[in-house]
C-alpha cells in the first residue's frame, strides 16, 4: 500500500526553519511607490493632461480620491488571504504591490507569497476566497458612492476614445443607484466610482480558475484533480475572447501557460469541502461570472489621426473613459451603443 506523497514534492516553497521579525522594508517602498504612481494616474484622469508631481506636487491632490480607493481595495483583498493564511497555519508573506505607468491606473496590482502549503483543501478554499471576497466588499460599495458622485447627464454620442467593459455586477449598481440602465445616460465617473470598476477587474482576474490565481485555488478545493478540466475549458475561452474582442486575452493566455494551468496538491488531497464551503465555492464561482467582462477596454481613435495605442476589434462597451490627450486634441466624449459612463 503506498504511503503518503513527501511533503514537499510540490511546486510550493520549502519551509523556512526560524522565523524571522524583520522590517518589511521592500514591501513598504514598494505600496509607497505604487501609492505615488496611483496618485499620478488619478490626477493625469481627473485633470485631464499629464502631471509632473515633481514640478506641481498640489496637483496631486487630485488624485488622491482615486489613489486611496484604488490602494484600499488592493490591500483589503491582500490582507484577507494574509490573515486567512495565518488562521490556518500557512506562512505567507506580507502584500507586494506593483507600481505601474501612471497613465491610467498606476499598478498592476498586488499580492502575497505562500511559504507553505496548506494542510488540505478547506484550508487552501479559505485562503484562496478570502482575498476576492473582501476586495469586493469594498470595491462595491466604493462603486455605489462614487455613482452617487458621479455626473450625469443625457445620452452623448461620439466616435473615439477608450470604452471601459461593463460587468453584470456594475451594470447592476448603476441601474440601482441611478434609477436607470447604461443605455438612457452618459455618466461622468467620479475617480472613486473608477477605482471601484477596477477594483471589480482585479476580482475577475484573480478568480480566473486557471493555476495558481484564487480561482484556480477555489476550483482546486472544490473539483480536486477534476480542476484540471475546467481549467483548460477556460483557458481557450479567453483565447477565443482575444480572437473576438479584447487582445489583451492573448497576453494573459501566454502568463498562464508559462506559470502552470494546473494547480499543485495540497498536503492533504482527499478531504472534500464541507457542505458549507461548497456552497461558499459555489458563490465564489457566481461572484467570478458577475464580475467578468469578456472585453474590458476598447480604443478607438478619430480616423484622421494616425494610430499611436493599439485598436482592439469588438463591440463598443458602456463604461467608457477620457484619457489625457497627447495629440492636443478636443475630444468630444465617449460614446458607446449602450450608455456611457467617462471620467
């Protein structure tokens, strides 16, 4: 009768033997300079033109609304697998953030390092769901006061700009705060309504069920060696995505293929989820479809302006957004079939 797997004959890292209390001094520089970065980004949207913060630091003030929201979200969704992990025993590290381009967001993100694998599958669902729910519990009522702030007004049609997605989920909020659907208004987005978009983007990412993400975590815990197959399905639906709408699906096919498509085991690969969990998962899973947008940002630029970003093919979507105009351009709006929503 084979005994059990060797304990760390998986793709997790080795234990470290003595515990350590030392000042996470990467991990700070690192949310300084993204903090820096998303303020950036922030005051370049709601000024409308690029910011130099070494030439007008008070204009970075601006783009503090944004910046905070969008950081708070990031650091929400980290530290609830941080604290997730430590209640069950796996080491992990504290929140790495990544600063960005401040250009539009800022960032590309944020996350935390398991030093340890978990004990079974309940752990790793705990860990796994923790981040993406308590992100979204604050992106979503991030979204729901920013639409309070937000500016609107009677449908503007126009012809170029960068087009936001719209998930079910903000296609939801907007009807809910605003009293009606996309398509009957244009909608100024208040910075802290955007950070809350992005937020709702970071979720559906994370919750994709491929390797090593949340989603692959989640679907792990739930279908065992079955993830596998869930997790090729997906894995050509955003290739197929990328052939029909958004090029960026290209990109994210190519990271999942180079970091793994499968999930390594736990420690512990028989224990199923308990009931309570499995309807958990199960919501983790609907929380990841009302979330997703199958074609998140589109750019379109006036026909007599040679093209200087890359023009992605697809229907136009409702949330849109005015970017800083580098061509010194006067751009009209944004403009979708739907409704609009810009900042």
């Amino acid at each position: 009768m084979p005994g059990p797997p060797p304990m760390y004959d998986l793709p997790w890292p080795a234990p470290e033997s003595v515990r350590t209390h030392r000042l996470p001094v990467v991990n700070i520089v690192l949310f300084l300079v993204t903090l820096l970065t998303t303020t950036v980004a922030g005051a370049n949207n709601s000024l409308g033109r690029p910011v130099n913060p070494l030439l007008e630091p008070g204009a970075l003030l601006s783009g503090l609304p944004f910046a905070a929201t969008l950081m708070a979200i990031l650091l929400v969704h980290e530290f609830g697998h941080y604290i997730v992990s430590s209640v069950h025993g796996v080491r992990a590290s504290l929140p790495y953030f990544i600063p960005g381009p401040p250009f539009l967001v800022g960032t590309f993100g944020a996350f935390i390092r398991m030093k340890s694998p978990p004990k079974n599958r309940r752990a790793l669902f705990d860990v796994g769901a923790a981040g993406p729910w308590a992100g979204a519990l604050v992106a979503v009522p991030a979204v729901v006061i920013g639409l309070h702030l937000s500016e609107v007004r009677p449908p503007e049609p126009a012809e170029y700009g960068l087009f936001f997605g719209d998930s079910l989920l903000f296609s939801f909020l907007t009807r809910v705060v605003l009293g009606a659907s996309p398509n009957e208004m244009t909608i100024i987005l208040h910075p802290v309504a955007l950070a809350g978009w992005i937020g709702l983007f970071v979720t559906f990412l994370n919750l994709i069920p491929v390797g090593q993400l949340d989603g692959g975590h989640v679907s792990y815990s739930l279908f065992g060696e079955l993830h596998r197959w869930p997790a090729r399905v997906f894995l050509l639906v955003i290739f197929v995505l990328g052939l029909q709408g958004w090029r960026g699906w290209f990109l994210w096919t190519i990271l999942l293929l180079v970091l793994g498509v499968d999930h390594p085991p736990t420690l512990d690969r028989t224990t199923p989820l308990d009931p309570m969990r499995r309807f958990a998962a199960w919501a983790t899973l609907v929380l990841f479809v009302v979330t997703f947008i199958p074609v998140p940002f589109v750019v379109e630029l006036p026909a007599e302006v040679p093209p200087r970003i890359p023009s992605f093919d697809g229907p136009l979507t409702p949330v849109g957004f005015v970017t800083p105009d580098p061509l010194n351009l006067t751009l009209p709006g944004i403009a979708a079939p739907h409704g609009l929503a810009r900042c």
